[in-house]
C-alpha cells in the first residue's frame, strides 16, 4: 500500500483528521517524529479548527512544503513558499475543483446541523479520505520527484 493509501485509510479509521493525514504520511522522510507532527496538525480538521475554511488536506500539504524547504534567507524562503503553495493550489483546484472545506463537502463544517447531515450522508469517510489521497499524490508527484 503507498503513502496516499495509507493516509486515505487513515482517515477512514478515523484516527486522525485531514491535516494530520498528509503530514504523518511524511513524517520519516522529513525526520518529523509522528506525535509532534499530529499535535501540529491537530487544529486544521475541519477546514481550519471546524470553520469549513482551507481544507485540512491541504493545509496539511502546505505544512509539508514548509517542511521540504532548506532556503537559508528568509525573504527567499517565503518567496519560493507562496509559489509551491500556488503551484499546489492550481493542480488541486484542476483536480477537486475547490480549496474550501465546506465546498469541497457541499455542506458547512461550522454549523452542527449541517455536520448531522454530513455525518448522515457519511461524507466524511467517503469524501474526505479521497482529498487527502489526492493532496498526497500531488505532493508525491510534484513536489517529492523534482527535490530528488
């Protein structure tokens, strides 16, 4: 089973939310011990702390290409940042069609009563899971091949 399955299947089992997901898929690549990297992930389920904002798959791979730079000057480190972030963010947008969480699940995390209907729908085991695979593929295909 590769990264993106095993992080899918992660979300499945519920054991940890999308942010988490992506992150620990990485952890012994980056030399990230897991407990810290789920304790660093831990507020962006839920499109940011529940808010339905930024998906947590994808704040979860910019935290990975945070990891993967090495840039020593400050100025160039947020310089080469913002243009993996927007590289990511068009290849995910071309695939999933949105960034936001409560678009990309069709309902809004921050309100219970959509997350009962959420929850009804089983969209989180059936949606959320695919959006991480997908951020991992991304990240493995663009990002991990060419820093090789």
């Amino acid at each position: 089973m590769g990264r993106a399955e095993n992080a899918a299947e992660l979300m499945k089992a519920h054991k940890v939310n999308c942010a988490q997901a992506v992150i620990t898929t990485f952890c012994e690549e980056l030399g990230l011990e897991k407990g810290l990297a789920l304790r660093i992930a831990l507020g962006f389920g839920g499109g940011t702390g529940g808010s339905g904002y930024i998906c947590g798959a994808v704040t979860g791979a910019y935290m990975v290409l945070g990891l993967l730079q090495n840039a020593a000057d400050a100025e160039q480190a947020r310089s080469e940042m913002r243009q993996l972030i927007s590289r990511f963010n068009e290849k995910f947008l071309a695939k999933r069609g949105a960034l936001l969480c409560r678009e990309l699940l069709g309902y809004d995390v921050s309100k219970p009563e959509q997350v009962d209907i959420i929850r009804e729908k089983n969209l989180f085991n059936i949606i959320c899971p695919e959006l991480v695979r997908e951020a991992v593929v991304i990240l493995e295909e663009e990002f991990l091949q060419r820093k090789s």
